[in-house]
C-alpha cells in the first residue's frame, strides 16, 4: 500500500468518524431503546454480582470483611432486601449504623439513617420518617454528602408528594435538579428525575412524569443502580396505561416478568404495585374479572406486609371496580376504607379526591346528609392543599424551570450551531484534502501508466530485436543490451582477487556453452552444481561470474532465465496464455513469489501485468505512431 493510499484511507476514516460521532451524541428518547438498554446490562450480570445485588455473593462478602468495607456491604443487603422483606432489611441496615458509630464511620451512620427513614416511608409512616429527613439534613448539605443530601431531598418530595402538598414537592425537586445540573453529578441527576417524575404522576401530568422517568432510567443503567430498575419498568407501564395505551402497558408488564426470570424476583412492595396497576390495565379495557383478580392480590400483599402506603390507592382501584360493575354500595364502602387508611398515613391527596366522588355517589343515592359531609371534606381539604398562594407558588416554580429550560436548550443550540460550524469546516478541509489527493493521485497514475507504456513497447521492440538477432547472431547473448536493467553496485564485490587469465578464459567459454544449452533452466541449478558442470572451484566460477558478468551468482542466474522468457512470451502466444505458475516453473524457478520477485526486478513490472499489456500491446502498436529505431549499444 502506498503512501498515497494511506493518506486517502485515514480522510476517509476521519470523514466517517464525524458522522458516527454526531449519531451517537444524537439523544434517543425511548420506551423500547431503555428496555433494550436494561436487557443488555443483565447479560453481563455475572460480571457485576455486586452491582445487582447478589445476595449470596454479598453474603459471603459480609463474611470476610470488617470496617468501613463491612459496613457498606450491610447497607448492600439492606438494599436487597427493601422490597422483599422489611424485617430482614432492617435488621441489616441496624447492624450497619451500629458498627459505623463503632468505627465513628460518619458516612455509614448517615447512609444508615436514610435507609431508616425510606422504610418509615415504605410502612406508610410519612410522620416519622418525615420528622428523620428534618433532622438529618441540618447536619449535610450537597458539598459535603452529595449523594445522601440527594437520598433525603428525594424521600421529602416524594413525601410532600402522598401529602399532597404539590409545591413543597415541586420545589424540593427542582432545587435538586438545580444542584444536580451545576455539579453535573449523575446520581443527583438520578435522584431528581426520580423526585420529579413522582410529582407529575401524582398530579397526573402522566406525559411528564414518563420523560423524567426515562431521564432518571438512563442513569440508573449508566450508574447500575440495579434495585432501582424493577420500580421503574412498573411506573413506565402505569404512564403508558395512563397515557392511553394499555396494550403497550401490558407489553411492559410482560417484559417485567420475562425480567424476573432472569434476576432474582421484584419483591412483594413492587409486586403490590404491579398488582395494582395491572387491576387498573384490565379495568380500562373492560376486563373486569382479571382486574378483580390483580386488586384482590395487591390488597392481600399490602395488608399482609403491612403496607400502608400502597393500601389507600389499591383501595381506590377497588371501588372504582365495583362502580364500573355496577355494584356502587361496595363502591362507596371502598371509598370510605380508602380515606380512613389514607387519613391514618396522612395522605391527603387520595382523601381530597375520594372524598369529591362520595360526596356525588350519596347524593345519587339520595343520601344528602353524608353527601354535604363529604363534600364539606373536600372543600376543607382542598383549600388547605391548594390556596392560592400554593397554586401560584407552583405556576411559579414551573415557569422559573421553563425559563431555565429554554435558555438551557439556546445555550444547546448555540454550542450545537458553533459545532455544526466546526464540523462543516472539518468536512471542507476533508473534502479539499481528498480533491488534492485524487488530482495528485490521477495525475501520477497518468503520468506513470504513459512512462510505462512507452517503456513497455520499447521493450517489446528491444526483445523482437533480440529475437531476430538470436536467431542469425551466434553469441548475441555475450552483449549486454541497453534495456537491461541498471545493477546495483552493491551486488559487484569493490576488490576481487585475481585469477589466471587462461583459467578464467576456460571457466567463460564452458560457461557460455551451457547458456546456450540453457542450463539456468534447471530448478536445482546452484554454484556447486554449476562448478562440477564446470569441472572448477566455485570460488573460481563465483570470481569469473562476479568480474566477467558484473554480477552475483543469483542475480546472473535470474538475467539468464528473464532474457530467456522475454523472446518466448512474444513468439509463443499458448505459452504467454499459461498459468504464471507453469510459466515460472518451466524456467526453473520453485515457487512464484521468487519469480515475481526475479522479473520485477529486471523489468520494474510484475510479470502477471507485464502479460496482460503485451497481449493488448499489439493493438496499442498499431494505433500508436512508430517510435524511432532504437540502437542496441555495444559493449567493449
């Protein structure tokens, strides 16, 4: 490959690599390109036991370890156990704040009060947990413990959000998002798409909620926060469901339980949830009975584990069953278990709404008394939640963050129209570059496809001239003809002894003998066996061969073989039209790598072109004006 060549191959690249370069910075936005993601991440699984969870590896682990390496590995299984068994996670996340205030591990005893605080949350105790969160986040701040202040602010929006407090919930998570994007943190990133996404579901922007999940999934799979990844396919198929594609939720649902096939099972909190959203699924689509059957299951795990939180809405699912099969008194009496259990966790969102759809069904039912009681309660309630001061505070806070969005995606731009500016100067250059190597490279093929064509037909001529001489001229081949090559003088020994000139005349003249009885031809022909032909010593016939034919034995031996080849390639047409192969082997060579080699030195031309332009040559000839006779030079 020439230099040429090479040049153009690496422009190409660079060519191409710009445009993989602006695909891949090219963001996808998703369901399906996510779930794909997840699917490859859990290939790789066994390569990251860690990452996801493996409790018998982080059992082993918890094992062999002391110190701060222990205290982690406890959290670890803390965090494999949240969904599975609340009691068995506790009792890790215990140990761990124990020996961390053992080892005054400051960072365990924090990570462990979280954990404390999230499974308060998980039980339905916001009070509690709430009450923790306060007291925690005195004592860090984002500089200090960024990913535990992310943990805490997360838990209090998610919070604010089952109280249905909206704003404090809104502005805890856009001041997180606000501290993720100025540190370019990814896991704060993770948790505020988390914080925000919860939000918008629970006001129903269901389109919003489903692209700060995604945005929060992304990292989630570059981060390999695995526990994260089963609650996040069950919100992405309630938001689907919820944005009128219930055949896509069930899609969803179906992937989540190839999923648990392959990983260790969600655990019975997001189970409860699956159950939930799935009774709603088949609701919507006039199912009734699967419906039924998935709320009665989400209710016996939520009582059964004592889920508090999960047992007001699963409820609500419940009795807007009932009212779609007309059974309205089991309706209203679902209702009402509904607001009891959310009043007793404080979950004022779901007593607002349940307390509005009461307040209609009694009065359709004729029952005006409770019917005022009800809707009393919503009023009460909602202008406690939403007065507006509330309502305007999250106008508010959502045009600020549109604000900042907007100029975020001009700032995008710009940087987007400045690289674009740089990319299209790179592909100018590439392509004037490419123009001047093509031009140059044209140009020089031209100009050396010319060179050796006249040099080709000079040769033709020269071996015709040959031939008519080798057939009247008896010792032709003692002359040294002009269109031979040029030898190099690195092949002719500087200082030779010398030999006795009859001696050197004896070794020329048998030696000319059996040129002209072809000896060359033979593939075992060497020094040696030449010198025996000879009758004389090879140091002799290698001084003769060196001085007289100013060459190597080698080189001498190739000359004999190609000026042997020239004449018959032109008068032999079946033997020109022969495999390279055969042609090689019948001048004595063993393999066609040395003969190539051989006849490229002699002629500057692989002999396999040189043939295909000799067989074209006579056409060429004809149409080109007859080159001047060309005189053989005499030597001595």
């Amino acid at each position: 490959m020439n230099n040429q060549t090479k040049i153009t191959i690496l422009v190409f690249a660079l060519f191409f690599s710009l445009n993989r370069t602006e695909a891949r910075e090219t963001p996808i936005d998703s369901v399906d390109f996510y779930l794909n993601s997840v699917q490859d991440l859990i290939k790789n699984k066994n390569n990251f036991k860690e990452d996801f969870l493996d409790i018998e590896f982080l059992l082993k682990k918890n094992n062999s370890t002391q110190g701060k390496e222990k205290v982690l590995t406890l959290l670890q299984l803390y965090t494999a156990y949240i969904y599975k068994s609340a009691l068995l996670a506790n009792s890790y996340n215990n140990q761990a704040m124990v020996l961390s205030k053992k080892i005054a591990y400051q960072e365990g005893i924090l990570k462990a009060d979280y954990n404390m605080a999230y499974l308060l949350f998980v039980q339905g105790n916001f009070d509690k947990s709430m009450n923790k969160i306060l007291e925690i986040q005195k004592i860090i701040d984002v500089s200090s413990y960024p990913e535990i202040y992310a943990d805490f602010a997360t838990l209090r929006s998610y919070i604010y959000s089952e109280r249905g407090e909206y704003d404090r919930a809104l502005e805890t998570g856009l001041k997180l998002l606000d501290n993720a994007e100025k540190t370019k943190n990814d896991y704060l990133l993770m948790k505020a798409y988390s914080a925000l996404s919860h939000y918008y579901l629970r006001i129903e922007n269901y389109s919003k909620s489903l692209n700060y999940c995604l945005k929060g999934l992304h990292y989630i799979l570059k981060l390999k926060k695995t526990h994260y990844i089963y609650p996040k396919i069950d919100e992405i198929a309630r938001m689907t469901a919820k944005l009128n594609d219930p055949e896509g939720a069930l899609k969803v649902y179906g992937y989540f339980l190839e999923l648990e096939k392959k990983l260790p099972p969600a655990g019975s909190y997001i189970s409860a949830s699956v159950q939930s959203n799935m009774a709603n699924i088949y609701m919507s689509i006039g199912e009734h009975e699967k419906a039924l059957a998935h709320i009665s299951k989400a209710l016996e795990i939520n009582y059964e584990n004592n889920y508090l939180f999960r047992i007001p809405r699963a409820l609500t699912i419940q009795a807007e069953l009932y009212l779609q099969t007309k059974d309205t008194a089991q309706a209203i009496s679902n209702y009402e278990q509904s607001i009891e259990a959310a009043e007793n966790i404080d979950a004022f969102d779901v007593v607002k709404r349940n307390s509005y759809v009461l307040g209609q069904l009694y009065e359709k039912t004729h029952q005006l008394s409770k019917s005022n009681d009800y809707k009393s309660l919503y009023k009460s309630i909602s202008d406690s939640l939403f007065t507006n001061e509330k309502e305007q505070k999250i106008i508010i806070l959502e045009t600020k963050r549109k604000i900042k969005e907007v100029l975020q995606n001009k700032k995008i731009l710009e940087l987007e129209n400045k690289a674009q500016k740089e990319k299209f100067r790179a592909i100018t250059i590439v392509l004037i570059l490419l123009f001047l190597i093509s031009t140059i490279s044209v140009y020089s093929y031209l100009k050396v496809r010319k060179k050796n064509r006249l040099l080709l037909l000079r040769t033709i001529d020269l071996a015709e001239i040959q031939l008519r001489m080798s057939e009247k001229i008896s010792g032709f081949q003692d002359m040294e003809t002009q269109w031979s090559v040029e030898r190099k003088s690195a092949d002719i020994p500087k200082t030779q002894p010398s030999i006795d000139k009859d001696i050197k005349n004896i070794i020329l003249t048998k030696l000319e003998k059996l040129e002209k009885e072809n000896f060359f031809l033979d593939p075992n022909c060497n020094l040696h066996q030449l010198s025996e032909l000879l009758k004389t010593n090879p140091k002799y016939l290698s001084q003769v061969i060196n001085q007289e034919k100013k060459s190597n034995f080698n080189n001498y031996i190739n000359e004999l073989r190609i000026n042997y080849l020239l004449p018959k390639l032109l008068k032999d047409i079946e033997f020109r039209n022969s495999k390279l192969s055969y042609i090689a082997f019948s001048l004595g060579y063993n393999n066609l790598n040395t003969f190539n080699a051989a006849f490229k030195k002699r002629l500057g031309i692989l002999p396999s072109n040189f043939i295909n332009e000799l067989n074209n040559a006579f056409e060429i000839k004809n149409n080109t004006p007859a080159l001047p006779p060309y005189k053989l030079k005499k030597i001595g």
